[in-house]
C-alpha cells in the first residue's frame, strides 16, 4: 500500500513554469491525504514560489525544495544544505563564462538573486515559478548562505552540462539536470534521493511504500530511494532507463492520472473489499 507519493513539478507535475496548479490537481492532493498518504512536493525550485503554486492545498504539504536542499514540513525544523562558498563562487564564474548561452539564478535562504537579468528571464523566475527575489549587479558582492545556483539555458544545457561543467564538479558539488533547460548545482550532500530518504525514515515508510514521479537527472536520487517509480514519456533517458515504470507526459497530466488510477481508486477499492 503507497503510504508516501512524491513528485517532481517541472514538466512532471505540471509543464514547466505553470505558477499555479489547478483545481483538479488540488482535488487529487486533498483526497491523497484524505487517506493519510503523505504528498511531497520534490522539486528544484524555491520553496517560497512552489507555497504560491501550491497556495490551496500548501499546508497539506511536505517540500524537498532546491532539489533537495531544503526540507520543509510540518512540525519539524526546516533543514538546509549550505554550499561551500568556495565552491558557489567558482560555479558563478564558470556559469558567467558561458552568459551568451543563458543567465543563472542564485537561492539563498533568504531569497533568490538575479544578476543583471534580461526581462525574459526575470519574467520567468517572476511569473512562472513565483519566485522571491532581488535584482543585483554582482552575486558575488553579498553574503550570501546559498542552497542552489542553477543556470537557464532556453536552447538545453546538455552539452554544456555533459562535456564541460558537471564533469568539472563532479565530486565537489552535487550538479546535475534539472530537465533540458536548467543545470543546477547544489551542496554535495543535497539530493532529492537523500531528503526522501530522511523523510521515509522519519515517517516509518519503506522504499515499497513510496511512489516518486520525474523526469530529469535530479530525480534519480528519488527513483533510486523508491520502489514504485514513474519516469514521465519525454523524461531524460538515464531516469526513464532505471524508471519501473512509464506514464504520459505533463501536458497529458500523466503524474495525475497515474495517482488517481494507481492509488486514489484502489484505495476505494480495498475499503470497499
């Protein structure tokens, strides 16, 4: 019996940049915890914007945010990963090298930074993803504690990720994909995967117990620490290759779907039996 269902948001749950979910997706979380299953919110962005995008079901909620850097629930004390600074300030210089490519955002505890940023980009940490943030000519001027620097590029960061940056951080930094756009890097002990794991521990819940949904390299920490794991169709290949299973895509609201069918109606089914 699933006990723990965690999710993704991006192009998971929702396509990418949805500020709000809809009344239909808030149904589906209510009647979840109706039955007393636990409904993480697993995600790399701020937890201050996915509150907003959760705002009518953001109290029945656990948060992974910062892919994993942040947890926040319920009657617990929030836990944080800080970057080194050492290595925060290396990944802003490598990430400024590559600005004709894309722009970057910085996550503290306090809020997320901007550098310089075009309207675009301003109007995606803004309004699609609800984000809390400051406009700064030089993040590296600040004191800052910092969860999460992640690097938007709107033509893909695979090959930026793959052939320079993720291979020069490796073993330093936990910095993987956060689907096709967004590189983030995050503490090394920070990882979706590590705070579900903390979580199921916490709660008495065993990985049979748990269904996680994703579609990018920051969500095979989850799969890895789960059972019953959802890979969405147009999910990056390494997480759709160790995924137990395979469901529709967001804009087919396929991590909906799968809920209701997998585990809302045989809920009902085995109260009824």
């Amino acid at each position: 019996m699933i006990k723990l269902i965690a999710t993704d948001i991006d192009d998971t749950l929702l396509p990418c940049a949805f500020p709000r979910i809809s009344e239909q997706v808030a149904a589906m979380i209510k009647e979840v915890r109706k039955r007393d299953i636990l409904f993480v919110v697993a995600s790399g962005r701020q937890y201050q914007g996915l509150a907003k995008t959760f705002a009518p079901v953001k109290e029945d909620l656990i948060y992974i945010a910062e892919n994993g850097a942040q947890i926040q629930a319920p009657g617990r004390q929030v836990q944080y990963e800080i970057m080194p600074r050492e290595d925060f300030r290396g990944i802003v210089h490598d990430y400024r090298k590559f600005s004709s490519q894309g722009e970057f955002l910085i996550v503290a505890k306090d809020c997320a930074y901007l550098e310089n940023p075009s309207s675009l980009f301003e109007d995606l940490v803004k309004n699609g993803m609800n984000y809390e943030y400051r406009v700064v000519d030089d993040v590296l001027a600040k004191d800052l504690d910092v969860l999460k620097i992640s690097f938007y590029a709107p033509d893909g960061v695979r090959d930026l990720a793959c052939e320079t940056l993720i291979p020069k951080w490796k073993g330093r930094v936990n910095m993987m994909m956060g689907g096709a756009k967004w590189l983030p890097a995050v503490a090394k002990n920070a990882d979706k995967g590590i705070a579900l794991k903390k979580l199921l521990q916490e709660y008495a819940i065993a990985p049979e117990e748990a269904m996680v949904f994703g579609d990018g390299g920051n969500d095979i920490g989850m799969f890895q620490a789960a059972a019953e794991s959802y890979a969405v169709e147009d999910a990056a290949h390494e997480l759709k290759a160790i995924a137990k299973y395979i469901c529709p895509p967001a804009a087919k609201n396929g991590v909906y779907q799968t809920i209701v069918e997998k585990v809302l109606k045989q809920v009902s089914a085995d109260c009824e039996g």
